[in-house]
C-alpha cells in the first residue's frame, strides 16, 4: 500500500504560474515533487523555531586579516559541543568561508551562529536547518 495521498489546493493563477516558473528554473520536472519539497521546508522551518535536536550548517565569510578572527573563531567552535565538522575555504586574497555542521538543540544552535555573527570581521553568516 502506498503512503501516497492525493489531495487538491485552490490556489491564485498568477502564484502557480510563478511556482511553475521558479521549479521549471531549478530543474524540477514534477510540481508534485516541488510541492513536497517546499512542505518539507516549511514544516523544518516551523520546528527550528520550536526547538529540540536538529541538523543545521551554519556558513560564513570573514576577512582572515582582522586581528583575533580566527583565534575567535576556534574558540567558539571549541567550545560549542554541536559542533560535529568544519570545512574552510580561501576564496580571495582576504576572505575566507567556513561552513560549520552543527548537530544538538536549537538553542545552541542558534546561540553558536549568534556568537559567530558578533565577531568583528565576520561579513555573512547564515544558518541552514536540515532536520
């Protein structure tokens, strides 16, 4: 038996036309697909603002050559245990990107990428919550 189920939505014409715009543009050859993707996004999104254990990546730009940056950062990191795996990257001259994996409560969570953030020399940081 199928988990499948079927069920119809009264929506307004022009938002259709500009959802089968935007999924035709990122590739999706099903609305279906689409539709539950973009559920999914909404009921992940719905529960990091409630809390509990999630799966977040937390990514951010930064100008290495500002002094203490990256002795912050490690700190930071070191003493947030959500903290599961990092990746660094040098795009420029000046600027390197991290993305850190983070696995625990939202709150810690939150308050690591709020930490990040404070830090001067810090350009863009931006939390993506998986699960």
């Amino acid at each position: 038996m199928s988990d499948v189920v079927r069920f119809g939505v009264s929506l307004p014409g022009k938002l259709v036309k500009k959802f089968d715009e935007t999924i035709r543009g990122m590739g999706y050859f099903n609305r279906s697909k689409a539709v539950g993707d973009a559920l999914t996004g909404f009921i992940v999104d719905k529960a990091w603002q409630e809390g509990g254990t999630r799966i977040a990546t937390i990514s951010f730009q930064y100008d290495h050559g500002v002094r203490g940056v990256n002795h912050k950062l490690v700190e930071i990191q070191h003493h947030f245990d959500c903290v599961i795996s990092t990746m660094h990257a040098h795009v420029s001259h000046d600027d390197c990107v991290e993305v850190l994996i983070a696995r625990g409560e939202a709150r810690q969570i939150k308050k690591l990428a709020g930490e990040i953030s404070a830090i001067n020399g810090i350009k863009n940081c931006k939390t993506v919550v998986l699960s």
